[in-house]
C-alpha cells in the first residue's frame, strides 16, 4: 500500500497534466479568435492579433503581455472581454501559471464567458487545478459542482475520494 504522501505527490503529477492538457485542448485560441474577429474593433484587435502571432511562434510570456495590453484597454465589448479572458487562460495554462489561469476561469465563470457546451469541461479543470495547487476546498466544491450538473463520473467521484483522503477525512472518502 502507498504511503499518503506517495498517493499525494502521484496524484498531483498525474492531475497537473490531465489538467493541463483538458484545459489546453479545451482551448483553441485561433477558433476563438476567428469566432469574436467580427466584434473586436481595431484597436483591441491589434495586440490581440499579435498575441496570436507570438502563441503561434510558442512564445508565451511575450503573447500574454500583448494580451494584456488589450486588457487594459477602456470601453471594450463583452465579445473583446471574452476574448482576451480566453486568451489569457490559455497563456496563463501554458506557462503553467495555474493560479493567473484559475483567477481567469473564475471570472469568466462569474460573468458567463464560457461556451454553454464547455462549462462543464471548464469546471472539472479548475476543480483539477485547485486539486493540483492543494486548494482541497475550491477542488471538492468545483467536482461536487461538475457532478451535479454534469451527471454521475466515476473518475471524478474518484478524484474526490482521493481529495477526502488527502486530507484525511477518511469517514468521507467511502461516501
């Protein structure tokens, strides 16, 4: 039998890059892009544009910078707002700066950002990466959320066992 820092830190690896490649699969920036390219005006458009240019070329840290200069920009549209959240939290997985990301999905899921179809997919990951930075209550409340909405899941019952389990809250683990 594993010890439970064995489990803990094997668990962890293993959720940090499930996490990482649901979320950045989940995320197309050029789909994205072309989808809101009709509701962003030019000047939004441009750093975004070059952000893309720069995602394209795998350099991140220089992309989420131009992101961010769209960000900053006043009187954006909800549909440039969306966009540049979603951009950011593709950067933000990619650099593997997971609390940036997990701060970008909790706004995004506050304001009602995400595709109808993908926020079930959204929530399992942030319920993934809070799991991954230790945050054992925001992961139990965003999987309990994901199988309430998304319907029974054996790994993400799994997952939460697992999450009782590593903070020893073993009367909860066999629930």
């Amino acid at each position: 039998m594993l010890s439970t820092s064995s489990m803990r830190k094997a668990l962890q690896g293993a959720l940090i890059t499930f996490a990482s490649v649901t979320a950045c699969s989940a995320l197309l920036p050029n789909s994205a892009f072309a989808a809101a390219k009709s509701e962003i005006s030019a000047k939004v458009g441009k750093p975004l544009q070059e952000a893309k240019d720069l995602i394209a070329a795998k350099k991140f840290k220089e992309a989420i910078g131009k992101v961010k200069e769209a960000e900053a920009m006043p009187d954006k549209k909800p549909a440039e707002d969306a966009l540049i959240n979603e951009m950011l939290s593709y950067l933000y997985l990619q650099t593997k700066d997971y609390n940036s990301a997990l701060n970008v999905y909790e706004s995004m899921l506050a304001k009602g950002q995400f595709a109808p179809g993908d926020v079930n997919k959204r929530i399992l990951t942030m319920s993934q990466l809070y799991l991954s930075l230790k945050n054992y209550p925001k992961s139990l409340q965003y999987a309990e959320r994901y199988l309430k909405e998304a319907g029974q899941d054996p790994e993400v019952s799994r997952q939460i066992a697992q999450t009782y389990y590593i903070q020893n809250d073993f009367a909860k683990t066999a629930d």
